[in-house]
C-alpha cells in the first residue's frame, strides 16, 4: 500500500493559533501585556534567541524587558536580577535563556523564579502540576507537539507513542500530555538497548534526544506519524533528530527541520504569556 506523506509545517499551526490569541489580546484593552528575558553570559544562541524573542513579542503587540549580565556575573547578581523581575508588576513572564556561564547554578535559580511567571514550566512546582495532571505552565515545546497532532487531526487515544529523550523540558512533558490524551507511551533514550525496537513499535514517533539522524528510515513503522523536535548542526546545515530524507518515504506524517516543531514553540510561548497575565 502506498503512503502519501504529510508534512507537518509548524507555520500552519502557528498562524492558526496566533489569530486566536490575538483576538484575546485585543480584547485586554489598554493593558501591556510583558514578557522579560534574562541573559547571563555570552552564549551566541542565547543571545540570538534573546533577539528573537523580543521581535517577536513587540510584533505582536506586547512589551518586552531585557535583563542582560556579564559573563563575570555572580550568583546572588543573577539571583537579584531575576528577584527585581518577579517583583516587577508591569512583568508577567519571565524566560531564563540557557546556558548560563558555568560557575551559576542554574537549578537553584530557577526554583526562586516565581511559579505565576515561569512561562515555560521550568520550576519544580509547575512541573509537579503537569505532572499531577493539575493545570501549571508546561514546557513550550513540549505544547508544540501536541498543538501539532491537534492542528492535523491526528489523534493521540489509542495509538502508541514512542518518546525518545527524557530531559525534563521536551521528553518528559510531551510523554505526560501524550499519556493524558489516552496514548500508550514508552519513553526511551541513548541508553536503552533495544532502541531500534521500541521506536518501531510507535504509532507516534517523538524524536527529543539532541542526537543528529539519531532515528533511521528502518526504525520507523511504515504509516507512523513522526515529530522531530531535534535542532543540530550536521555539515553545516540544521537537521534534525531524524533522518527526514530517508523517514519520509516511510511515515505518514512528519515534521520538517526546520520549519517544524520549533516554529510553533515560539506561539506557544507568547500564549503563556497571556494565561500569566491572567495568573
């Protein structure tokens, strides 16, 4: 049987939601909706991303705060520079941008971020709400996926999903909401064994381990539905976890990279922007 693939673009998805928040941010008012940013160090991503955001957000119509230090600076800096945002009232998100400069514990930080601002489900709190299937802000990645899935119809109760990756800001979460959507999930990483295996069981694939072309054309299911949440550099070009070029003949449905899940991510965040504003 032959398979006609869809390739699942974050753009589509991303506009779709974009015309619902905005009209619940027209409807605000003359309130500012803001979000900050805090940058520590000289991490290039970072400060791309830093940039990033910010046109973001002012194009759609919110503030935008900067807090910007050295690489030089200490902890109890950075821990005064993110108290001056939580206490801040014209703020309603706040997104910690990683990596930080080694000698900062970012972990120790974070749990003094303020659970009503954390906008991508970073502190312990918010993740044991998601966790407990309590609401919480959850990892804007992680509400990528599935704003994917839903967008394209793809249903979730039912079908087998293979997780791959388990940090605690994409494979954990997504495996979480896939689970609260009635899917069977098995979660797998770099060290289980029999990787090959597992994926090939998935009826839904979701490739989140950091590892270039990590998942190959024989590891996937013919009609499986894959979302490559990987960004890496392979030969100068950015790739994702999984082989697109040689998956796609074999999938049903696919996320490119890029032009996938991370070009919903962004939308996810200015939506939880708004729900902290209403925090």
């Amino acid at each position: 049987m032959e398979i006609h693939m869809i390739e699942l673009r974050g753009k589509a998805v991303a506009d779709a939601h974009k015309a619902i928040l905005q009209e619940k941010v027209a409807a605000v008012g003359d309130s500012v909706i803001t979000m900050a940013v805090l940058l520590v160090g000289e991490d290039h991503g970072a400060h791309m991303y830093a940039t990033f955001m910010e046109k973001t957000a002012k194009n759609f119509g919110y503030g935008f705060v900067l807090k910007e230090l050295p690489e030089t600076a200490t902890q109890d800096e950075v821990v005064t520079a993110l108290q001056e945002l939580n206490n801040d009232a014209v703020v309603h998100g706040i997104l910690p941008l990683m990596p930080m400069p080694k000698h900062i514990d970012t972990e120790a930080l974070i749990d003094m971020l303020d659970p009503k601002k954390d906008i991508d489900g970073l502190t312990t709190y918010n993740i044991g709400l998601v966790t407990a299937g309590k609401g919480g802000f959850a990892p804007c990645t992680a509400k990528a996926c599935m704003a994917i899935l839903n967008h394209y119809d793809i249903p979730v109760e039912g079908k087998h999903v293979v997780v791959i990756g388990r940090s605690q800001v994409i494979g954990k979460p997504v495996a979480l909401m896939t689970l609260g959507a009635h899917g069977t999930v098995t979660m797998c990483h770099s060290r289980t064994p029999d990787l090959a295996e597992q994926v090939k069981r998935g009826d839904i694939v979701i490739a989140a381990a950091g590892r270039a072309h990590m998942i190959t054309a024989d590891m996937i299911k013919p009609g499986a539905v894959v979302i490559d949440v990987g960004i890496n550099e392979l030969e100068g070009k950015t790739v994702g976890d999984v082989d697109y070029e040689a998956v796609k003949d074999i999938a049903s449905a696919i996320t490119p990279v890029p032009g996938g899940v991370g070009s919903v991510t962004t939308t996810m965040m200015l939506e939880a922007v708004y729900e902290a504003y209403h925090a």
